[in-house]
C-alpha cells in the first residue's frame, strides 16, 4: 500500500533549505545528481526508492520536508477557519459591534483580543541578549514583516521557538549568530525551519545515523 500523499493537494513548491549545502558538498556530482532526482519524486508522490546511501543522505531532507507539509497544512487550515469565522459574521442577519481598538507602541490600530501583539522593543531586546548582539532600532519594513507573519497564522510563540532553536543551533553557533538578526526571524521560511524543533544540521543527521547502524 502507497504511504500517504507526500505533497498537500495542489501544492506546487517546497522549501530546501541554504545550509543543505554542507551535505552536498561532501558528494561528488553522481552522488548529488541521485539525491536531487530522489528529493524532487518525492515530492511529486512517486514514493522512490534507491540504494542505501542516498536514502541515508536523503532521510534528514525527508523528515524537514514532513514538517514543512505539516506546518503548511496547519497554517491553511487556521486560514481556512478564520475565513470561515468573517464570513459568517457578515453573513448574519445583525452585524456585530466592531470590537474596541486600541493602539500598540508603534502607533497601529490593532484589535484588543489580538493576543498576538508584537512588542517590537521587546523583541528587540530579546534578541540581544540571546545572541550578544546591539541592535538599536528594528525598521518600519521589518515590523511589517513580522505583521504579516501574524495575519498569516504564526504567533509569537513560533517567533521565540524560532530564536531559541537557532540559539543552540551548531551552525549558528560557529557562525557567532552573524545571520540572527530581526529581519531573519521576520520571514516564513526561517520561522517554517526553527520555530518547531531544536535544529540539527544534516551533516550532524547522517553521521548519526551512520553511526547507529
């Protein structure tokens, strides 16, 4: 029996992710080439099968990808169901009263049982002492940023996971942090890659499993 649709329906794109490169690197062009065709069958639903090393090589990319889907699947449906939720406060007999609006520290109107309000100098703040940098302003476009990661279905909690799990994150680490900067963990896809799970790198995952088997 065929395992479940590997792709949601309808999706026509995926993530792979920049530091895929310290894996690739270590496989000469044959090797490479294998684990390409691999990653793109199974994307499309083919379910492929291949010989031992690229299936290694390939299992970290695979278990990145099923969170990919999964955060993707999670955020859909929250859109589906707020837009559930308008239609059907527009679509009753009595419109509702429009909730009271408050305004936030950066002067936006925002609704008071928005419990996802960013406290940017807070954030701001969070950001330098977990990573030992000085960030002394975060710009108009970069706060947009993160409203629009809001209104898309992510939450606070995700953006903190985010900076936490690249905290203890290896690469990152030897890196001194240069890349963490506000506008970095403003963006879907760093918030798609750290925000669930502590991060290993795929170079960390093979050897591994190498090492367990």
């Amino acid at each position: 029996m065929l395992n479940k649709q590997l792709m949601a329906k309808d999706k026509k794109s995926f993530l792979l992710y920049a530091d895929l490169i310290h894996t690739i690197e270590k496989l000469n062009d044959e090797q490479a080439g294998k684990l390409f065709k691999h990653v793109l069958r199974y994307v499309n639903d083919q379910h492929p099968e291949s010989d031992q090393f690229t299936e290694v090589v390939f299992e970290p990319i695979k278990q990145t990808l099923k969170r990919d889907l999964e955060k993707y699947e999670g955020i859909r449906q929250r859109n589906s169901e707020n837009a559930k939720k308008r239609w059907d406060a527009t679509a009753c007999d009595r419109i509702p009263n429009m909730p009271a609006v408050t305004k936030n520290a950066d002067n936006d109107s925002v609704n008071d049982n928005d419990i996802n309000i960013i406290d940017f100098q807070s954030l701001l703040d969070i950001l330098q002492v977990t990573f030992k940098r000085k960030f002394r302003v975060m710009n108009d476009k970069v706060k947009r940023s993160y409203k629009a990661r809001i209104k898309e279905g992510y939450t606070i909690d995700d953006i903190h996971n985010a900076i936490k799990n690249c905290q203890a994150n290896a690469y990152h680490k030897d890196n001194n942090y240069q890349y963490c900067t506000p506008e970095f963990f403003s963006r879907a896809d760093i918030l798609d890659k750290y925000a669930d799970r502590t991060i290993v790198t795929e170079s960390d995952a093979i050897l591994a499993h190498l090492k367990n088997n």
